[in-house]
C-alpha cells in the first residue's frame, strides 16, 4: 500500500465546517472528514457545486423514496468526482511556483520520502531530472474524503404521524447506506458516540465491508474511541457480525472539539500506553472471531492486516505530534480545532472566525447545550447562543426543530422530540411547573432544559453563508465547538501556514504560556473531578464515593506515569521537561492534600 503523504488528518468539525474540506485539500494528499449528519445541506452544496462547475444538477426531493441515503450517496460521489479532477490536473502541471503540484510538495514533511526525492529533482539537470520527475508524479497520492456518523444519532423517520419507516431508514443507517453504495476509493466509516447493536449489525450486512484477495478494504470501517475497552467492545462486535476494524482513533475525553466523552479519569497517555502494549493482542482476539465470521458466512479468510491507531484532541505543536506518533507508534495524528481558523480550508463566516480569533481559555468552556445530553464545547458569544438567550427572555424558549436530526426523547410519548426544541420544551416547562418541587428547584430544572440549542442547524449554518446559499430556514446563527486548544491560535491563517505549523517550519501559537497537551488535559480532568464533587449529593452515597476515588486515583495514576515518562520524551528541551515535571508535582500535591479532594483515602496502591 503507498505510504500516506502525510502524517496528520483533519477530523470532522460540526456539521458544515469540513463538510466540503476533501475538494480543497485531499487532491494534496491530505485526509479530512465528511459529517454525514444534514443530507439537505449536503443536497444544496451539491447544487452550488454543479453550478460553479457547470455539470446538470438533479434534485433528490424529500419526498422520493429512500432520499437520504441517496442524497448522501450523490454527495460523496460528487466529492470524489471533484478531488479526482483536481488531482489529475495537478499531475500535468509544471513543477514550478504557483501550481498545485509545487505547493503538494512543498506541503510534505521533511521526513517524507517523497519530500527526498523532490529535494533531489531540484538539485539534478537534464535526464536524471526528467527520470526524478517521472517517479515523483508516478509517486503522488490523494488525501482520503473519509465520514463520520454518530452511532447514537440514528433518529426514527416516519411514514405518517405515528408510523416509523423501518429502522433501516433511521438516520445512522440511511448514513451508513449512503457511504457504501457511494464511489468512494479508499475510504473509512468513522463511527463515534459508542457502540449501537443494531446500527454495527446493519453494517455487517454490505458487501463493501468484506477485503479483496490482498486484503485490502476498499470502504473501511474506523472506530473513535476514548479507551481500550471501548475498542475492544466494539470491535468484537463487529468482528462477530464480519467487519474489520482498521483503524480506533483514540480521542481525549476532555482536550477535544465537539462532544465531550470524559473517562474515569484516564488520561490520553497512559490509554495510548495499553494500546501500544496490547497492539498485537488486540489484532489476534478481533481477527479469531473475524475469520470465524467470515468462513462461517462462506467467504474466503482474508488476512485483514494491521490495525492502525491514530490519536486525536489537543496537540499543538510538532514536537508533541511527533512524539505521539513515533514513541506510540501510531499512523496520524489529527488537528482539528487549529483549522477553524483557515477559511480556505473550512466553511466558516468571518464573523465567527472574528469570535474565535479572539476567545481565550475563559471563552472555551464546556457546556450544556447539547440535546444529546452529553457535555459540548462552545465559546461564548455565539450568535445562536444569544438567539437562545433571546427567545428565553421573551419566553418563548425553543427551536422550531426544522432538522429533527436529534429527535430521540420519547418522554412525551411518538413521535420522539429533540429536547432542543419548542415543542418539547414548552412541554417540559409546564410538567415541570406542575411538579410540586421547591420553587428553587423548579428554577433550576427550567434552566437546565432551556439551556439546549439546536446544534442541528447551529453547526451547519455556517457552511450556507459562506457559499452564499439559501438559509432563510436556518437563520443566520451559528453554533462553533472548538476545543480547548484553539485558545492558544489567535490569528487567520491559510493552508500552507497551518501545514507548516504542525511539521515544525513556523510556530502559531501566540500564548507562550500553554501548557504541554497531557498537562492541558490532566488539568480539565481535575476541573472536572471538582465539579463532579460539587454537584454529587451529600452526604456521598457508597457508589459516588467509589465512582470518585476510581477518578481520583486514576487520575493520580496517570500523573506518576508521565513522570516516568519524561525521560523518554527527548524531542522536548531540558526546560520544558522540568516545567512539565514541576506541574505534574503541583497537580499531585493537590490530588492528595486539596481540602476538595479528601473525600476518602488514596488507596495504597496508588500512593506507590
């Protein structure tokens, strides 16, 4: 297989800020991520394109049967038609500045083998240059347009009011259709969010899942996860059911974009150590039950080949990039919320990207936004933050829900709800009211079921105003969830710049003081674990009691890791070690001694 071009990816942000990122930077050899969440946007950005481009457009209207999947599958396709264009141009041109084929190598890590070779063409004349140039081009490589899905997001669609479609036109599985029978070459099935039985059998079911004769996937599937045992899981699930997992992208529970899946306490380091370890042990329990599944299915038992493992959330400069893949062994590493700041790369409107430029660690908070109900990253000021405030205060709270994308809550009986929506909350408020509860507690309860915004349209909106579409639906507000890390980039940047920043030949980060990416999210752990004793109940029931000392302890366990580890992280300066080292004994003291933290003793076994 041909080495990838580059050792980072882009993952997917929102809905609409990487929705169309493949057509601007995979024909360089760059991978990036597809959200397959909003076919209807995906269906008006696949009419500007043929517009732009001048080919016939041909609508998938709602009411046709099966239009999601087929809208998706349309887009994908015109997605691949786009790079594949690009791409083929690319390799006619001159190898001289201002074409694209001079920028893709000039983009390329200085540790790259093609890099070596182009640095070779440039220093050779006559035949042995025309020869070097032949292989360069021959040698040339497209980014991957990879998607994402979240497995929990599989809302019911209906036929009538109280008549669901099947549950394979759920919007997971209508998603997960729509990739497989797309044109897409070479590309994976990120599935995030934790593991859906139905949806992970339903993929089991696609022959696009099953290798050629040399193994090889032609649609892969990619599991985000943020420890092992979920890995593990979910890939024996599937192994059982006759998929391959090629990839588990591990994120950070806490230092991401997006939804926030905090872990007990496990810290970025020590679960890529278990992966390190466990590598080969993984690969010979998936790969039993895989050749199980598939000869018990009648197909030959292909060896699958390796598992890859990437790792994602937080890292900020080459040098931690670089020691993450090379002492971790893993096969990219992904720079997500650093993009939000390069309009030529993502869809996002000036006035949003103004927002970013200027947010700090204060203005990138976790919140509790998401009508999923898990914790979601937002930066104050947000315009649909304020269109939510808005409508609060002229107590009408709620979005008219034109998506339904997360309309999972059954509360009220079928159809379901999105709990960001006016409906289900005017409903809410009122059972609520008639509670009998403490007025204090009314209050409360009010306030955490209006905190909701519809994410749906928030996060896509952005996509429709920069390429000048139609958005009288949506409005004009956008919702935008960066990580934590964004704080420390403060300024607009193109492609080429944002490049150079991750392979060492510039330096972005404006905020000299930002900590090193495990001390950043050992720190949001322990804000976590604070808030997590402030809102348990007291007394301590035995289970919060356990629950926390398991944090805690995990928490201190992965202190004492990175303190052995620093004497292998030798790309980082004498200083910096001992900056992280003095850190990681402030961070201890106040595990062990924080009056907060003295709930019950460390057990022995960590004090060792």
């Amino acid at each position: 297989m041909t080495p990838k071009p580059h050792s980072f990816h882009i993952p997917v942000m929102g809905i609409g800020y990487t929705l169309d990122t493949p057509a601007k930077v995979a024909h360089l050899g760059i991978d990036s991520v597809i959200s397959l969440v909003d076919d209807g946007l995906m269906e008006k950005m696949r009419a500007n394109y043929c517009r732009l481009g001048g080919t016939e457009y041909t609508p998938i209207p709602v009411k046709s049967h099966d239009y999601r999947a087929r809208r998706i599958t349309a887009y994908l396709n015109l997605m691949q038609t786009v790079v594949d264009g690009k791409f083929n141009a690319m390799k006619r041109e001159k190898i001289e500045p201002g074409t694209e084929i001079y920028r893709y190598l000039n983009l390329l890590p200085d540790y790259s083998d093609l890099k070596g070779l182009y640095k070779s063409w440039l220093s050779e004349t006559g035949v042995e240059r025309e020869k070097l140039e032949n292989e360069i081009r021959e040698k040339l490589s497209k980014g991957s347009i990879d998607v994402n899905i979240m497995s929990k997001g599989d809302t019911v669609r209906y036929k009538s009011k109280h008549e669901p479609l099947p549950a394979e036109f759920n919007d997971a599985h209508a998603a997960v259709r729509g990739f497989m029978k797309s044109d897409l070459e070479n590309a994976s099935l990120i599935i995030s969010a934790g593991l859906n039985p139905r949806l992970f059998t339903f993929i089991g079911t696609f022959p696009e899942v099953l290798p050629d004769k040399d193994g090889q996937f032609n649609k892969k599937i990619v599991i985000k996860v943020s420890d092992y045992r979920s890995a593990l899981v979910q890939g024996k699930f599937l192994a059982q059911r006759g998929v391959w997992t090629s990839e588990f992208r591990i994120e950070s529970g806490l230092n991401c974009g997006g939804h926030a899946f905090a872990t007990k306490g496990m810290l970025l380091g020590p679960i890529l150590e278990e992966f390190k370890e466990k590598r080969a042990e993984l690969k010979e329990e998936l790969r039993a039950l895989y050749v199980k599944a598939l000869t018990d299915r009648g197909h030959a038992a292909v060896d699958p080949g390796e598992i890859l493992i990437s790792a994602q959330g937080g890292i900020g400069t080459k040098n931690e990039a670089d020691f993450l893949r090379t002492y971790y062994r893993l096969s990219s590493t992904g720079w997500g919320s650093p993009f939000l700041l390069v309009p030529e790369v993502v869809n996002i409107d000036p006035k949003t990207i103004d927002l970013l430029i200027k947010a700090d660690e204060n203005a990138i908070y976790l919140s509790n936004t998401s009508p999923f109900g898990i914790p979601f990253y937002s930066v104050k000021g947000n315009t649909k933050d304020e269109e939510k405030n808005a409508r609060i205060r002229n107590n009408a709270p709620g979005s008219i829900c034109p998506k339904r994308f997360v309309a999972l809550n059954t509360e009220f009986g079928e159809p379901a709800y999105c709990t960001a929506s006016k409906d289900y909350q005017t409903l809410k408020i009122e059972a609520i009211k008639k509670s009998g509860l403490d007025p204090a507690i009314q209050e409360k309860e009010i306030s955490n079921v209006t905190a909701k915004t519809c994410i749906c349209v928030g996060l896509g909106t952005a996509a429709l105003l920069v390429n000048n579409l139609d958005h009288r639906v949506e409005g004009d507000t956008v919702s935008v969830c960066p990580g934590p890390n964004l704080a420390y980039f403060s300024k607009e940047v193109g492609l080429n710049e944002m490049v150079d920043h991750i392979y060492g030949r510039t330096n972005l980060i404006t905020n000299p003081n930002r900590p090193h990416v495990f001390l950043k999210e050992l720190s949001l752990y322990i804000d976590h674990l604070k808030n997590e004793i402030e809102e348990a109940i007291k007394p301590f029931q035995e289970k919060q009691k356990m629950y926390l000392e398991q944090f805690r302890d995990n928490l201190l366990s992965g202190i004492d890791y990175y303190q052995r580890l620093l004497t292998k992280m030798k790309n980082e300066s004498i200083a910096s070690r001992q900056k992280i080292a003095d850190q990681l004994l402030i961070f201890k003291a106040n595990l062990l001694s924080g009056p907060q933290f003295n709930f019950v003793p460390v057990t022995s076994a960590v004090l060792k």
